[in-house]
C-alpha cells in the first residue's frame, strides 16, 4: 500500500470511531439480543395474568337460581297457605240467619265474634298426622258449649283450599267423633262482626266515664265495665284457668244516660235496649244488683259496698 492509501484509512477509521456506529455495523449477536428482549417483553404483557370481576357469571347465575326458588317458595306459602292462623273465617248459620266470625291468633288465641260480642278462647293443634290436620278450641268457656259450627273441647279436623292472596280461601270442619260426619265450610272474609253506630249528641256522666271492677272479682275471675267518653261501652267477664287457658266474654255495646239512668244497647243476633238504674256513693257504682269500685282506685270490700 502507497503513503496516499495509509492516510485514506486512517482519517476513515478515524471518522467511524468518532461518529455514531450506523445500525448497519452493529455486531449480529447484539441484534440478536435486542430482538429476543423484544419478544419476551410483547409476551409477557400476553402473558401477564387480568384481574378478574369479583362476580363471575357462573356465580351470578347460581345466585339469581337461588333468588328465583326463593321468591317461588314465598310466592307458593302466601297463595297456598293451609293453615288457619292469619285469616278471618266466616261461617253462616242457614237456622237463624247468624253470620260467626272467628280468628286463629298467635300463642294459640283463639277468637269468636257474633253480633257485638268478642268471645277468645285457647286451642290447639296437633301435627302428629302428616295426613290430617287436627285441632281443638278450649272446653274452658263458661256458659256456652259451642260458638255456631264450633264445639268446644272437640277434636276437629281441619283442611283448607284456594287462594289466600286473592282471598278465596276455604277451611272445611268435620269432627272425627260426629256419627253423621257433618262438613262446616267457613269461607275467608275481610268482615269481622258488627258495629253499632255510635249515639247521636252524646251526654257525658264524667262521674260515670272510666273502668269499673267488679268488687268480688278476683285475679282468676274478673267482671269489668268500660264507660268511654263517646258513647261506647264495654261489659267482659274474664277467667284464668290452673291449666294456663284464658277465656273472656266482651259484650260491645253503645250506651246513652239521663237522671242516673242507662239505656244499654248490643247486637245477639238482634238488636237489644237494656235499662239500668245506677248510683254512685262513696266511689263505689251500684247497678244491676252489682258494686263495683274504679280501676285505679283501691278495691272496695263487699262490706264496705253494701254500706
């Protein structure tokens, strides 16, 4: 090589190393490297694992099922309850033209309304029977046997039919001991009994108004009379029993009073107008024969009431 060559080179290589390395140049290994760095990164990010929803559709979906089978149970027990408890059953009476209510209320209550009377009672029911749905009013009822289709201390056997949210429901009674094996259908009802209107122009005996007991009443046996301030009035007869069982009779009525005297008005079977004459002398009323002292005050003797 001539002088002019060896300089050419020089001031060539001399360039190269002071300038930048064209890609061109770069080392095939070094490419190489570059390119596979490349690939693991775009596969990593394939690679590289998604946060899931915290609800997968198989988990919606089991738990909409659960959902709908829950809503159809609740849905099948409020149009196809077979139970008594919760519904007011009318039965009517084709030989005197009475219409009987009754109530199945909870911790085993049971309830009778005919007229303006409010009869309750205790009753059970017994599950032995998968087959037959029986139960039993309370014998503990003082001067009555039964309360329309209702005998009491009778086992009865009970089914019931028909929609109770559209209110068509039927309850059919038989009792097992019944030779003639009669049905009473008692029919699902929003009634309850009747009212009496309340007089017109009421007069008040403040003296009268109030809560009255009986003075020989006792914590097992209780007669009261209610007073209100409107006209209505209320007359109950109250027994506990040794066994737990409770019984009362209300009588509901209306009442006006004029010169000590009551014109007493309820509904049994048809309207009736009692007249009482009444007193009240040293806080003790007298009437009907009766003494009784006031709720809140402190219980008078028979002596002391028959001063």
């Amino acid at each position: 090589m001539n002088q002019i060559d060896e300089t050419e080179v020089k001031i060539t290589e001399s360039v190269d190393e002071a300038g930048e390395i064209a890609e061109e140049s770069l080392p095939i290994k070094e490419k190489e490297t570059e390119t596979s760095l490349a690939a693991d990164e775009s596969k990593a990010e394939e690679t590289a694992p998604k946060k899931r929803p915290l609800l997968q559709v198989p988990v919606l979906i089991s738990l909409g099922l659960v959902i709908l089978s829950l809503l159809a149970f609740f849905a099948y027990k409020i149009f196809w309850i077979a139970e008594p408890e919760g519904v007011t059953w009318v039965w009517s009476s084709e030989t005197d033209n009475v219409k009987w209510y009754y109530e199945f209320e909870k911790d085993d209550v049971f309830k009778a309304y005919v007229g303006s009377f409010e009869i309750t009672a205790n009753y059970s029911k017994d599950k032995s029977d998968d087959a037959v749905s029986k139960l039993t009013i309370s014998a503990d009822v003082p001067y009555a046997q039964s309360l329309g289709c209702i005998f009491f201390g009778n086992e009865i056997d009970y089914k019931i039919t028909g929609s109770r949210l559209a209110g068509s429901q039927e309850m059919t009674i038989t009792y097992p001991d019944d030779p003639e094996g009669q049905e009473f259908v008692l029919t699902q009802t929003k009634e309850r009994g009747e009212e009496l209107e309340l007089p017109e122009d009421f007069k008040e005996d403040e003296a009268l108004t109030g809560e009255w007991i009986n003075i020989y009443s006792t914590d097992d046996a209780k007669q009261t009379i209610v007073f209100n301030d409107d006209g209505s009035m209320s007359l109950s007869e109250a027994y506990r029993f040794s066994n737990g069982n409770f019984s009362e009779i209300r009588r509901n009525c209306t009442y006006t009073v004029s010169d000590n005297e009551l014109n007493i008005t309820w509904i049994a079977g048809e309207t009736v107008v009692h007249h009482s004459d009444y007193v009240i002398k040293d806080g003790v009323l007298y009437m009907d024969g009766a003494a009784y002292y006031r709720a809140d005050s402190e219980k008078a003797t028979p002596d002391e009431a028959e001063e």
